[in-house]
C-alpha cells in the first residue's frame, strides 16, 4: 500500500524542497518507486532543485482541473527511473488546489503502484500547506536549529494533529519525524545555535535526519541535481542516513561534533 | 442609554475599561452621550478604541487617548483548533457517571503543541506530555503536569481560588488561577530546583491576592 508523506515546516526557508527532492531521489535509488509532488502553487521550485525545468508540459492544477492526464503531467526524473515528479503550476492560484482533486490524484498515484508519494508542502499554515498534509500517512517537519523555526515546526505538529483526514476520523495517527537542516556542530557546541538534542526535545520528536551546513545544497540546487548525489559530501551523506534510517535501517546520528581541523592546521594554526 | 448603562451599574462601578467605538461610523453623534453615561455609572475609562478613519473629531473634548484599530469585521477569524485525538476522557466519564466519585481529571497524553489549546471542563486537567510555548492548558480545577510545562496554565477558569498548577518541570510564560495571572521569567524559575513547583493564590500583606510560586523539589526524592 502506498505511502503519503508530507514534508512540511510552517516557516519558509528550511530546507523543505532540498529534503523532498533528495529524501526522493534517495528512495528511488533504493529501488522504491516513488513520485514528489509539487504543493506550492504559484511559487514552483521543485522542479529546477531535480533539474526537470524544461521537460514541464502539464501540471498539478492542469491535471486537477482535467486538462491534462496524469500520466502525461508526470515528468520521469533523469538521475533515477524509479521517480516521477509532478510540478506546480506556475501561474496558477493556491486556491485552484480543491480538496476532491488532490484526492483524485493521490488515489490515481496508488493505483499506478507508486509505493511512496512526497508531498513538497509550501510555507505557511493556508491553503497549500493544509493540502498538502490532508492525506498524510506520515510528516517530515523540518526545522533549522533556531527558536522561531521550531515554533512554526511545532504548530505545523498541531495542524497535523487536527486537519489530517487521520486525525478527523480520529483513527490511527499521523506517523511524525524531525529532520533538522543546516545544523552547525561548531555553534551549537558554542551555544549561538540550539543542539540537536534541544530540537529534539521541543519537539519531542525522535530525529530522523540531520543534515549539516553546506555551501553545497546551494551549488547543487543551482546545477538541479539533489544534494544527496553529490558524492562522498557530508550533505549527501547525512541524506542518505536518513532515508535509510526511515527505511528501518539503524544508523548513529552523525555530524553532531565540530569537525577537528587536520594537525598540520593545528601546528601552523591555519 | 443612560438607563442601560445604570441598570449595570454594580457590574461597571470601579471598573477599568477600554470604549470600543469601532462599529460607530463617522455621522454618529452619540459619542458624548456614552461616555458621560459611562463616566455617571463610575466607569473608569482608559482610552477609547476607533476605527480607521473612524469619529475621532467628535471625541477632542473627551481628554482620553484615542486608538486606531481596524474595524472587528476587518480581522480574520480566529482559526478554530480540534483537539479530539490527542485526549480520551472515555473512560472516566463512565466512571463519573455511575457516581462514584467526583469526575476524574481530563487525561492528555500527546504532546500539547504551540496553537493548542486544552480545556478540563468542570475538573481537573493531568497532563502526561510535554506542553510547548504558545500552548494553552485551562483547567476549571486543578492542573498537574508532568513533562516540562513552557506555554501558558490557566488553573480555577471558573473562578476556583482554591485550584492549584503543579508542574514537574515548570517554564510557564504565564501562570493563572481563578483570574489572577503572573508571567514568568527567566529568574522566576532559575530559584526551582529542576523546575518542580507549585502555583497557588495567596493573600500579601494588604489583604490582596497574588500567585505565590513555590518549590515542591523537598518533597521529591533526591539523587544520590
């Protein structure tokens, strides 16, 4: 049975774009078919971070509003067969996104075997975010390790708590990880930044990703390749925990400590 | 309009309040008329609320600040918050109903996050999760938490002097029982051990009531 999740935040800026785009490549890559959709309408961007810009005919709205069939809205990703990618509509309204035709499309998703569905959730608690997180199976809240950013986090938690279709019928409950992007061991060593374990607990979240600071989630966005495939990086590294680690795999958290510098950096005190 | 005012008069007399004048337009000209039956019913007035643009011409003479704020119709509605799956009052409710005893505590059991918002109607709340900032617990009794407490515990809604919060861990933003409310800082709780405490009403020195904030670390067992 196919699995819904949502990546979401409340505060824009996070990193949940960069997280969709390479926790999706990462399950594709472990041979899990998987599709990404694109939530925030209006403001597309998931489409450049994958690199699939130029190959968008139809999308999200275009399908919801029957201009356009699914299979001809969903753009195959060119670094893995087993992904699909439905862009935002560009030009669009939020409010084009109608509770029936998410629903339709995500019904139509499963029925093409698709074992896992990411849902790129905008910033914000309207319209987008809402349904962007309706169907959710399960949430990554992603979080920078600063105060207001996990506030927006933890009343994104409450929303999901209350506006899921789980939550509604008052069955079983949305599953919820924390992923916290742009940790800097350094800082938070030295108290300017809130520690992973501080996140953790403010949330009361267990934390399924940690993903450190990098100039490179920049340079791979820019070149619209996830982050997760530049290889050998600390980023790509930390990504690739984290899909393992939701997959059941048991991985220590890594990244947590300040990288010390190479002794001949120490001698000369470079 | 006079007459209204008076009949409310032992609800009004000595108290503080704000003229919300929001939903008069510009032509009205019976500015003057409720604020001298306000001032006759010992209304204290504070400062008079107008819309944008609203009647500030006629209001010169009154000699209270005036405040622009959009009109009521103007602001969104606040969003309404469900909470049904994270309580399950099921069980105790059958207890109470069969008249065994007073009504149980409302149990929560999931963390109550920032937006939250959880009422014990008519008894006390237990809270068995952490409480984030910007939540909001409200208890018509007693309120017990156990998990660190950081939003806002309002304890006795209903008026109950006698309520009481018990945290174990205890960084509130703000305190309150049976209507008088405290906001803490940093250095109200850096005196608790570990953040356990006990917030009740007290009397002071003139008679006055105010929230006393006490450790309830003695009584807990100590590491060795």
């Amino acid at each position: 049975m196919a699995k819904v999740i949502v990546v979401t935040s409340g505060k824009g800026g996070v990193g949940k774009t960069t997280t969709s785009a390479s926790f999706a490549t990462g399950l594709a890559n472990r041979g899990k078919k998987t599709a990404v959709i694109d939530f925030d309408i209006g403001l597309r961007n998931l489409d450049l971070i994958l690199g699939c810009e130029r190959r968008v005919v139809y999308d999200f709205v275009n399908v919801i509003q029957g201009d356009a069939k699914l299979s001809q809205a969903l753009v195959r990703d060119k670094h893995s067969e087993n992904l699909s990618i439905l862009a935002a509509s560009q030009t669009k309204d939020k409010d084009a996104l109608k509770e029936e035709g998410v629903k339709q499309v995500l019904d139509d998703l499963k029925g093409m075997d698709f074992e896992y569905i990411i849902c790129d959730s905008p910033a914000g608690i309207e319209t987008g975010a809402l349904m962007a997180l309706r169907f959710a199976d399960e949430a990554l809240i992603v979080t920078n390790p600063e105060v207001s950013a996990v506030r927006d986090a933890d009343r994104m938690l409450g929303i999901i708590e209350a506006k899921s279709l789980r939550a509604e019928n008052g069955g079983e409950r949305v599953k919820e990880h924390l992923v916290i992007t742009r940790y800097a061991p350094k800082r938070a060593d030295k108290g300017e930044m809130l520690s992973h374990t501080d996140v953790a607990e403010l949330l009361s979240l267990p934390i399924l990703g940690l993903i450190p600071e990098s100039e490179q989630v920049l340079d791979c966005s820019n070149r619209g390749t996830p982050v997760i495939l530049a290889n050998g990086s600390p980023v790509a590294l930390a990504f690739d925990d984290m899909v393992a680690r939701y997959l059941g795999e048991d991985r220590p958290l890594r990244f947590t400590e300040p990288e010390s510098a190479p002794f001949w950096k120490r001698l000369f005190g470079g | 309009m006079t007459a209204v005012v008076a009949s409310a008069r032992p609800l009004l007399a000595e108290a503080l309040a704000v003229l919300d004048l929001r939903e008069r337009t510009v032509d009205d000209t019976g500015a003057s008329e409720i604020l001298a039956a306000a001032r006759s019913a010992g209304v204290r007035l504070a400062a008079i609320l107008v819309g944008e643009g609203g009647m500030r011409a006629n209001l010169a003479d009154a000699d209270l600040p005036i405040l622009e704020s959009p009109s009521i119709g103007d602001r969104p509605a606040p969003e309404a918050v469900e909470l049904e799956p994270m309580t399950e009052p099921r069980q105790t409710e059958n207890v109470a109903a069969a008249g065994l005893g007073p009504p149980a505590p409302l149990c929560v059991t999931q963390p109550v996050r920032s937006g939250q918002r959880v009422y014990a109607q008519g008894r006390d709340l237990l809270v068995l999760a952490p409480t984030s900032r910007g939540a909001e617990l409200l208890a018509d009794g007693s309120i017990y938490a156990f998990g660190l407490l950081r939003g806002r515990a309002l304890a006795g809604a209903s008026g109950d002097r006698g309520a009481r919060i018990v945290a174990t861990r205890l960084d509130a933003e703000l305190v309150a029982v049976a209507g008088v409310y405290r906001t803490l800082e940093a250095s109200d709780i850096a005196g608790l051990r570990d953040g356990a405490a006990s917030v009740a009403l007290a009397l002071d020195e003139e008679g006055g009531e105010r929230l006393v904030l006490r450790p309830v670390d003695q009584f807990l067992p100590r590491a060795s």
